[in-house]
C-alpha cells in the first residue's frame, strides 16, 4: 500500500515539475521580454508592427472638383489624438479641396454603401469623423440609416456642367453617380527570378478605372469618326472602332477618354467636348 501511495506522489510531483519547466520555457520572462526586440516577436507571430505606424486608410474625394484626389484618414485625424469629440464637417472638408458650390454630394462606403445628399440637406452638423477603415458619416439632423460607416469615396457633383458629349452638358460628378463601369488598363507582365530557388515567377499587373461607358453616352451608332476636345483646345479623331470599349474617368485629377486595349498616348486627359460625326 504504502508504495502505491509513494509510486502516486512521485508521479504527481513529476508532473509539477514537468509542466513548471514547460512553463519556463514556453513563457517568456521579464528579462526575455526585454532583450527581445519588436521584429523579433511581431514576425513570429504574424502580426503588424503598430509603432509610429498611423492608419493609412485612403479616402478619395472624386466628382466635380478642382482636382480629384484622396487624403489619408491618419492626416485628418491623428491617431494619437487625445482630443474627445474629433470630427469634421462635411463643407469644411470639401473647401479644404476646394469645392465651395455644389449640387449633391454622395458618400460611398468599402461595402457598397451608398448615402446622396442635396446641397441644402448638407449644414456644420454633417460630419466625419475617425473608422477603422476610412470614415463615418453622422448628422444629427439625419435619420441613423444614413450615418455611413467605412466612407472611402466622396463624389461631388457641381453646379456646373463643363463637359459636353454630343451637344449634352454633364459632368464628371452626373456621370461617376449615374450607370458606370470598372475596367482594366495599362497592364503587363512582371517577370521575376527568385533568389529563392532561382525559378522565374510571372504576375499580370493592370490599373483599375472606373468611369462611364461611351458608348451608353453618346446615343449613336451610326458613327464613323469621334471627335475630342482637351482642356487646352486641341482636338483628336478616333475611328469608331477604336473607341468601341471607352470609358469617361478620372485620370491625374480630370474627366478623360480611356481606351482600356490601348496605351495611355492613345487617351485624352481634361475632357471638355466629344462629338461624333
């Protein structure tokens, strides 16, 4: 009996032990912790190294401004900001771009969320304020249903109307929120010898665009000859077939012809007029 009893203890102190040095190994101690640096850690398990590392989400301000462009939210609202109640308003941001006039304007979420609001419906109460991804919008003379969250795109439609396409006044802000399209362009092959085993790798890259169809615009079929006009006044001829796949979308800032099958010497940057003929 009594070396049962001994058999039995010396196995439960067998397993303290074991799992006490498991323990020591498995956990680190202060002093590990200290000699250990952040890269060390971070790559070991996989996970973002934070320090000094801001929020980059991008947040695109499109339509009928000076220049389309996009801020980075962490430059709006710093995330060490101690500050209680950070917010913007909806017109302080657009002025901030430049836009003082405008018709509508739409906020657009990274879900497919959708809020539009008329000129008058937009006071100091219509703000953004900081998201994990992008912004959100709330108004407190707004129903909930239209605080969006995860604002990455805000596009302005003017009073104006500086783009002509076949004796039609529109806009790049009408067209980018009426029926539109994504294509692909300027792409190519990347070829790549790894110095991992020597192996050559090869990745397709393209640039997205996203813009009105032309053809959907124009309302003629019957064309042989499409004419465009740039902002400086010079006029170019496509044949139709050229222009068959074309869309109207931003390019460095302004509305412009992208020919998704050609090269971007064959586009038209700053719109103002389109014709057929």
């Amino acid at each position: 009996m009594k070396r049962t009893v001994l058999i039995l203890l010396a196995a439960v102190f067998g397993l303290i032990a074991g799992v006490s040095a498991t323990s020591w190994r498995a956990f680190p101690t202060d002093d590990m912790i200290a000699r250990a640096t952040c890269a060390e850690c971070h790559d070991v398990h996989g996970a973002i190294e934070w320090e000094d590392a801001p929020f980059q989400s991008q947040v695109w301000v499109l339509g009928d401004v000076p220049k389309a462009t996009y801020f980075i939210v962490n430059d709006l609202f710093p995330y060490r900001q101690d500050e209680i109640g950070t917010a913007i308003s909806l017109p302080d941001l657009l002025a901030r771009y430049g836009v003082e006039d405008f018709a509508r304007v739409a906020l657009e979420s990274l879900d497919g969320g959708i809020v539009t609001l008329d000129r008058e419906y937009v006071t100091e109460h219509a703000r953004l304020v900081p998201y994990l991804e992008g912004l959100r919008f709330q108004d407190e003379n707004q129903h909930v249903s239209t605080w969006l969250k995860g604002v990455r795109w805000i596009v302005v439609v003017g009073d104006e109307t500086p783009l002509e396409i076949n004796g039609v006044a529109t806009s790049m802000g009408r067209l980018l929120l009426g029926d539109r399209t994504t294509v692909t362009a300027e792409g190519g092959d990347a070829l790549f010898v790894s110095e991992l085993d020597g192996k050559t790798y090869r990745g397709d890259y393209a640039h997205l665009y996203t813009g009105a169809r032309l053809e959907r615009l124009l309302g003629d079929k019957t064309y042989t000859t499409l004419e465009v006009t740039d902002a400086s006044g010079e006029v170019r001829e496509y044949p139709a077939e050229q222009v068959a796949d074309a869309i109207i979308a931003t390019v460095d800032g302004r509305p412009s012809l992208v020919l998704p099958s050609a090269s971007r010497r064959e586009w038209v940057i700053d719109v103002v007029r389109i014709a057929t003929r």
